[in-house]
DNA sequence: GCGTGGATATATCGTTACGATACGTCTGTG
DNA sequence: CACAGACGTATCGTAACGATATATCCACGC
C-alpha cells in the first residue's frame, strides 16, 4: 500500500520510494531493500505497475540508468480499493500510519471509521491492561511498573489524538457549502494543517 | 534476554514465560511461539538453561505434564554479562523496553548511560527529521504533515521521560552533600525491589 | 455421566521482512 | 587525479511472526 500510494503521487525509481518512505514513517519502521525490492517484483508480476528504464525526462547529461516505476491503471484500481477497505487491516499498529498518511486520497466517512476503528482498538488494550494492573502490580518492581505507567500514558495520549482528530473531521463534515473566499473563516477546526 | 530475566526471578514453564512477557511489554511488540520455543531450545543446547518435567514442587493432584525451565549457572552467568553491555544493543528501540524492566539488577552506573545513551539516540533522530522537516513539509499534505508533528512530539516527550528517570537516578546516587556513609551501607540503593 | 467451552500448555510450519552486504555509478573536494 | 561519500539496484541468510495442530484440565449446566 505504501509503494502503491506514492506511485500514485507520481512515477518514481527504487531508492527515492525508499526514501520518501523513510521519512514518512521516520521513526520506527523502516522500508528495506529485503522487502522493497521483492515487492517490486510482486507488483511488477501482477501488473500493478511498469519499469520504465530509459528515464528521458530531463534532456541530456545521460543520467546513470535508473529503473521508473509508474502505476498502472490496474495499479491504480487496487490503491483505491485497498484505502477503501475499513477493518483490523487498517487500525493494527503496524497498518495505521501508512493508511493515515495517505487520508488525502480517501473519503471523509472512511476517515472517519477508520479513526474511530485505531481509537477503540486502543481502548480496549487500555482497559485490559488497567484490569491486570492492579494484580501485577505487587510483584513487580518499581522499573518494570514504571515502564507500564509510561506505556499507559502513552496510549492514553494517543487515544486523545484521535479524538481531536475525529472531532475536526466531525467539524468539517457539517458545513458542506463551498468555501466563500471572504476570510472570516478564522477560528475553523480543520486538522490544525499548516496551511502554508 | 528476556527470557534469561525472567527465569532468573525464578523457574517456569513455556506458557507462562509467554504470559508475563507479553503483559510486561503488552503494548505491541510480544513474543510468539514461534520464536519462544526455538529460543528455549537453543538455550538449552548452550545449556543457559535445563528442563525439568516432573514438576512435583506442590504435592499431589498428578498435574498434567508442563515442562518447567529453570537458569543454570552459566545461564546467570549471561544474564549478568548481558545486563552489564552498554552500546548500541542496549538502547536501540527493539532492545531498550526490555532492557529498562530489568534495571532493577543493574547496578546504577550502568543504568544511567543505558539511560543516556537512548536519550542521545532520541535526541539525533529528532535534530534530523527537524532538519528535514521545513524541506519536506511543502510537498506533503495535511495528513502526512500532522502524522509528522504528532511523531515529533511523541519523541520529545520519551526524551523528557528520559530526562526525569536520569535525575532520579542522579539525586539518589549523590545526596547533593557530602554525607559521610556512617550508617551501614548494606542495602541501600536498590529502589525496593520486589517483596522488599 | 455427559457434553460444551475456555483456559492451559507444548510445539511446528510457511511466509514475511529485516539487516547486511555486494556491486556499480555519479559528484564534490582538496 | 584520487578519494570519500551519496546514489542506485539487487540478493542472501536468518530471525521472528501469525496461524495452527494437538492435547489436557476444569467449571458449568443438565
């Protein structure tokens, strides 16, 4: 999904999607080589995309070869379909960032759903957690408590994010005139996006 | 190491170990069968631990078979070694939750660079991904974008956490004056460990 | 005395994905 | 011109995951 959304974006070679991807995610997971490449060649088999090896874009210079990869429409088909797709596969921790970082390709209800799909997923560890914490606590010692209660903390954290979050698309979702060009849209909830 | 830590509290079987490790890092990672077994079976092959099928610690009531794996001495021996190794494999993100739940058989000098050396390692992830960020927020949407402030934040708050635990740390390791050690030394420092 | 369901318990299998690395090219710097 | 370091494609060995097989124990109602 992730290779299929940036394709998306525009035709791009191996190490830039790698990059792009990098920094995306940043923290924590990464994209290898070891899964890039072979996915490549899965999708490339599928027919999800094409290899485009001269890469005449520019004009000259003879650029070392450098192998494009464009989405095609059968590509492209799936990348809307799989966004479209509400359940486990898109709020697991593994599955939530990448399909939160491409919200701009999707539909304001499965936003939504999706949102709201990560957020009880959260809770539900939170109350099963909170119910053993009182048991485990005793035996446990002051470092190992200490890292539950920052882990707590953190998912309580979390869990608030996706509440601002849906309460801005919540906002959002009312008002369904188009925007008037006069300013006086000042205090609008929108996901405080930098509008630069 | 985490099953060395656990087994070297005291002797358990299989499931359990997989129990208590998974509500002590809860919260995504956890061990599965797949790699606790065939871990449990190499460290028998180096004999860092043994088997002990007969299970008669209670009395009677011919509990059903389960196979209780118990640390040797040269089992201890690792655990310790690997406890004292400060670098890169203590504070990577994989290995420092485990690490950090078992501080409480660490002695504090280790503790405090295990703490700073992920802290430092926070702390180059965020000057980077800052560095980049002013480049790569113009060609990213909202989404992306908030996905990379919530990042940053996150981070920024694990490096305050840091930055707290390392206080107490210091605060307990120099009382700030001079204090002559008269009373006896014997059992101090240790943060009350479990059933004190 | 029987069946059902769920927790306990050990173990393996197929696949995915990772980390390291090989191999080559281009670009900037002293 | 030499060299370091970014760029770029690709594979290999292995660790770890998720799913599942198998089996026992126990509480429950009936």
């Amino acid at each position: 999904m992730a290779v299929l959304g940036l394709l998306h974006e525009s035709p791009m070679h191996g190490y830039e999607l790698r990059k792009r991807l990098n920094l995306m995610l940043g923290w924590g997971r990464l994209l290898s080589y070891g899964s890039l490449y072979p996915t490549l060649k899965k999708m490339l088999r599928a027919s999800w995309i094409t290899e485009d090896r001269s890469a005449t874009q520019g004009a000259i210079t003879s650029r070392r070869p450098r192998i494009v990869y464009r989405l095609t429409e059968t590509g492209e088909r799936q990348f809307v379909a799989l966004m479209s797709e509400v359940g486990p596969t898109a709020w697991e921790d593994g599955n939530f960032d990448i399909r939160f970082a491409f919200f701009g390709r999707t539909d304001m209800e499965i936003r939504l759903r999706v949102l709201e799909g990560r957020r009880t997923r959260l809770q539900e560890r939170l109350e099963k957690v909170q119910s053993q914490l009182s048991l485990t606590q005793k035996e446990m010692d002051q470092y190992a408590a200490e890292l539950q209660r920052h882990g707590v903390e953190s998912v309580e954290r979390e869990v608030r994010w996706l509440s601002d979050l849906i309460n801005a698309e919540r906002s959002q979702q009312a008002p369904t005139a188009p925007e008037p060009a006069e300013p006086s849209a000042t205090t609008k909830t929108r996901p405080q996006g930098r509008n630069g």
